[in-house]
C-alpha cells in the first residue's frame, strides 16, 4: 500500500464504502477499483486485502457467497444489514477525522 500508515487506517472502511456502492465486490475486483479510483496512488496489495475482509467477515459486517466463473469459484464479500450501519458510522468519522485535518495542517499563525 503506498503512502502506508495514512491508508492503513482507512482501509476497512475504504472497503465498506465500496461494497455499500457496489453490492458485492470479489478481491481482485476491490484492489482495482482502488486503483482506478485514486488513479494508481493507492495500491492496495493483497496481504493488507485479505486479513481486512477476514477480520470484517468475522466481526459480522461482511458476508461471504461463493460463485462459479469461467469454472473457478469466486468469494464474493457484502455488506450485512450492521455492516452497512458501520459503514455510516465510519465515513462520518472519517469525514469529521478529515475536517479536523484540513483544519490542522491550514492553521495560519498570527502573532
């Protein structure tokens, strides 16, 4: 992941937006969105992927179904019914998060 403690803390939640506006997303599918998106300044590699989906899946914010395609089976991941709660929760902590930062690093100093 580039730019790596800064995103580290976003990342469930950059997932959890995602899934929210795209219904079901598989891996692979995620880490390209986050690249097209931020076009190429976020890549997001599959070790930080992986262990973030699990630990939402077990946290009950995420279910998981199982699809054949092209003869492979695929994991889809979507948001539950709290999952989807969280993710509200979440992106007005962030947004509140990101205020205070621009506040912060806008500060002019008088004296």
């Amino acid at each position: 992941m580039k730019s790596s403690q800064l995103y580290k803390g976003s990342l469930n939640t950059i997932i959890m937006k995602l899934l929210e506006e795209n219904d079901k997303m598989y891996g692979y599918e995620i880490t390209q969105k986050v690249k097209a998106i931020t076009l190429g300044e976020l890549i997001i590699t599959e070790g930080a992927l992986y262990p973030a989906l699990h630990k939402l899946e077990a946290e009950g914010l995420l279910d998981v179904e199982i699809e054949r395609v092209d003869n492979r089976l695929r994991k889809y991941y979507k948001l539950t019914e709290s999952g989807r709660k969280e993710t509200a929760n979440r992106l007005v902590e962030l947004e509140n998060f990101i205020r205070n930062m621009q506040s912060l690093v806008n500060l002019k100093l008088e004296f």
